[in-house]
C-alpha cells in the first residue's frame, strides 16, 4: 500500500510506500445458544471477548460462556492478534428461571472432583426434572434424570477438570 500525501494546492506531496498495513478482518465468531446459555465460539487469533447487551457493553462479560439473565439482543466482539475486531449478535427470547416453575436447588460441593450432589429444595409435583452438564464449548458431557424433592448424587470423576 502507498500513502500519498499532499496539501491543498497539490503541491509538497510525500509518497510513502509500504507505509500502511491491511490486515485482514478477523473470523467471524459463532454464538450457539444451550438452553440459558450462550457459548463464543474460539480462535487461537482472539485475545480478548466482550459480550454486550442492547448495544452496551456487559461488565465483567469477557468469556467465552455468558449466562443472559433476560430476553434480549446479545452481541459478542472479539479482537485479535493485530487489534481489529469482529462482532456478531443473537436475539434471546422465552427465558425463564427455575423460579417459575417452584424449582429451588443446591448443588454442592464448590469445587467437585468426584461428584456433585443436587438437593431439590421444593417438590411442587412437577415429576423428574433432567440434569445436563455442558463444557464451556457447549459440548454435553453428561445428561441423567434426576427426583425432584431429594437429594441426587451425579458421578462425575470421569469428567475433565
């Protein structure tokens, strides 16, 4: 590429060659959404994500995994290696908490190795509920149906740290 420059009347032009640099724009991400989460997509050129809501910039968002807390319009810039960035957008519609349907639960411990137990704190008679564990990929790892109104015990020392 060639700077040229001159001023208004054409005269003292400075030709630079060489003196721009184009990069090339950045992949563009994927958003998938998992039920009430949403997962970036990754590239060994990103340096730093940012998820945004209704145009405005999530504090604290800069993960790959973002857990959208209502309805709305999420976007997800990316930067890479060179500082040119990319965004990409995804519309959430029809959340809900467990609180609508009378769900409280504990899972602990915090950090598990072994297992995680689940306590369902409120059996409103709504049957077996299903349990899935995702990665930050979004990948399911593990899927089991659990009793609601009790305490389940989910086996996951097979799992990846």
């Amino acid at each position: 590429m060639t700077l040229i420059a001159s001023n208004c009347n054409s005269s003292d032009t400075l030709t630079r060659s060489k003196y721009i640099t184009v990069y090339q724009a950045p992949a563009t991400p994927t958003i998938t959404q998992a039920h009430d989460t949403l997962y970036c997509s990754t590239n060994p050129a990103y340096i730093s994500y940012q998820w945004y809501f209704n145009n405005t910039p999530i504090p604290g968002a800069t993960d790959t995994v973002f857990f959208p807390a209502q309805t709305g319009n999420y976007n997800m810039k990316v930067v890479d290696t060179n500082g040119c960035s990319i965004a990409v957008g995804i519309n959430v519609v029809g959340l809900q908490s467990f609180a609508d349907y009378g769900i409280a639960f504990t899972l602990s411990p915090n950090p598990a190795t072994d297992q995680l137990i689940l306590t369902e704190n409120k059996n409103r008679g709504i049957g077996n509920l299903l349990f899935t564990i995702f990665n930050a990929l979004g990948q399911k790892l593990r899927e089991e149906t659990i009793t609601p109104g009790g305490k389940n015990i989910i086996n996951i020392a097979n799992l990846a740290s």
